[in-house]
C-alpha cells in the first residue's frame, strides 16, 4: 500500500497517470451524459475540466476529497457500522441523508427515461449537499465522528455506484 503523502505533495507518477487518464476519459463521458439528448451540444475542453460546476473534475475531486477524510480519520470503516449509528441532529446531515436516500428514485427515472442526465444532475446534487455538510459539520475530532464518517462513507459509496452507472472511474486521491 502506498505512503500517505500530506496536502501538497505530489502523486507518484503511476498515480498521476491513472488520475489524469480517469480525469480525461471522465470530463469528455460526463459532458456527453449530463447534457439532456434533446439540447444542442458545445464540445469544449474548457468546461468539462473546469473544477467548479457541473462537471466530471468537479465531482471527481469531491469523491476523493471524501476519500481522503476517511483516510485521514484512520478508522475501520468495515467495522464501523457494527458498533456505530447514523444520527441526523444537525439540518446539513439531514439534508444530505435524505439527497442519499433518493439514490434508488434517481436511478428508476434515468433508466424510465432514458436520460443519463437525470443521474448526473443527482450526482451533482449529492456532491454539493455533501459539500454544505462538510462546510457546516466537523467530521474528525467531534463527538459525532463515527456517524459522520458513516455518512461519509455512505456518500461516497453511492458517487461510486452513480460513476460505475456512467461508466467513470472513481479517483481515491487526486
């Protein structure tokens, strides 16, 4: 297993190669799926490595970001949900368990539809309440640690499955 490195230090270069092939092929697959099949299509690398938006970059960073939290908590996830409890007292982990709990709803109106948009937008959603989460709630060092880390890890796993659906791979650290 790799050396935890600390923010700011490089990737090795295998790591650097499979982030940026992951980054690439994902922003050209994510700008192709995310548009509606009915709107008029701009082909612009610009936009589809642009970091903030609506975006493969965008939503990539924030899977590894989640990644690197729980990394950094240094707890057995595995094991975590035996001895530990989800509890939703502050309004960002309601807010963001509820946008989770409609994973099954999204996935049902992309496949009825057809529209791959559908997902995305869901992703996009997921990605920005578990920002405003993460911008309201300590996750390491509170009392709630190992609910939050559980929320964490639930976020996470469904970013996964919604990239995997896509077709997208996932990047732990970026």
């Amino acid at each position: 297993m790799p050396q935890e490195r600390g923010r700011g230090e490089d990737l090795d270069p295998a790591e650097l190669a499979h982030a940026a092939e992951a980054m690439g092929y994902g922003a050209v697959k994510y700008a192709d799926l995310h548009s509606n099949r009915t709107s008029n299509y701009t082909f612009s690398f610009d936009r589809m490595l642009d970091l903030k938006g609506n975006t493969a970059v965008y939503l990539l960073y924030a899977h590894a970001r989640i990644a690197s939290i729980v990394r950094k908590a240094g707890r057995d996830m595995e094991g975590l949900p035996d001895n530990a409890r989800i509890t939703l007292d502050h309004p960002m982990e309601l807010q963001l368990a509820k946008s989770l709990s409609a994973f099954p709803e999204a996935v049902e109106d992309a496949l009825d539809e057809l529209a791959p948009n559908r997902l995305c937008d869901y992703l996009y959603d997921v990605s920005g309440k578990f920002n405003e989460f993460y911008g309201e709630c300590k996750v390491i060092g509170s009392e709630e640690e190992e609910s939050r880390l559980m929320l964490c890890e639930a976020t996470a796993m469904i970013m996964r499955q919604c990239f995997q659906i896509l077709g997208i791979t996932p990047l732990m650290r970026i």
